[in-house]
C-alpha cells in the first residue's frame, strides 16, 4: 500500500471532490469500454492477420489490439499485475498530465479537468510509449511481453 500524490486527466466524465474511484472485476475503465467496442475487429484481425497485412488501422482499433495482447500477456505470465483495464492512469506531474490532456484533444476525446488525486492504495508504473513501439506497431503479443518485462 503506497500514499503519493498523482494528477489524472479525466475524458469519461466530471469528478467531484472527495470522490473514492473503485476498480475490480465489476468496475472497469473506460479502457475496458473502448476495447469492448472493438472486439469484433481485434478478433477478426488476429484469426485473419493477412486481410489487414496491408491496412491502416484506425487509431482506436490499434490501441484495442494492443490492450488485448497486453492482457493476455499479464494474465498468462504477469497475474499479480494489475489490468490495465480495471486501473486509474495517472501521471507523476502535472506537466505530464498536462501533456495526455493535449494528447486526448488531439485525437478528439473531449478532456473535462486534470484532477489532483491522494492515491492510498497500490502504485504500478509503466511507460505507454515503450508498448506502442513494441506492441501496437508490432501487432505481436511477443513485443508486449517485453515491454512488460522491461518495466
């Protein structure tokens, strides 16, 4: 159990003060929901890689791919990780936060605010851009492993 401040841009809906976030198996993100969404094309692309050799893939189907490779990574040789499914992303600072906020406007996600949260519970830490370079551009559930292992 760690005590430490972070900062979360919240792009689902408006928090309010005091709020107590949950996450288990009945409490997911809006990862989980994004990823969801995509089901049908992730499966699809996987049973049939060779019809999307050659294809762009739009951003969210990528970040779908990716989330399912690096869930079945963590289930099958990382269990005690927690999913990034069922997690809260939050930054160190509020320079990075500031950063994501940006990022999210650009691809079209409305951001509402950048919370300053107290987290009184379990901290993991990873780096997504080490998982785009080795997971998402890759489509390889071998690269997520790494990126898993490496952090």
């Amino acid at each position: 159990m760690k005590k430490c401040i972070a900062y979360h841009v919240v792009t689902e809906k408006p928090m309010y003060i005091g709020q107590h976030i949950v996450f288990d198996e009945n409490h997911h993100n809006g990862v989980w929901q994004r990823v969801n969404e995509k089901l049908d094309i992730v499966n699809d692309v996987y049973k049939n890689p060779e019809k999307y050799k050659n294809t762009q893939l739009e951003h969210h189907t990528s970040v779908a791919l990716r989330e399912v490779a690096l869930e079945k990574v963590r289930v099958n040789k990382f269990p005690k990780y927690p999913s990034r499914m069922a997690c809260l992303y939050v930054s160190k600072t509020l320079e990075e936060a500031e950063k994501w906020s940006d990022y999210f406007i650009r691809l079209g996600r409305q951001a509402f605010q950048i919370v300053k949260l107290k987290i009184n519970g379990n901290v993991f830490y990873g780096d997504a851009e080490k998982c785009d370079v080795l997971c998402c551009k890759s489509k390889r559930i071998s690269g997520c492993r790494k990126f898993i292992e490496k952090i």
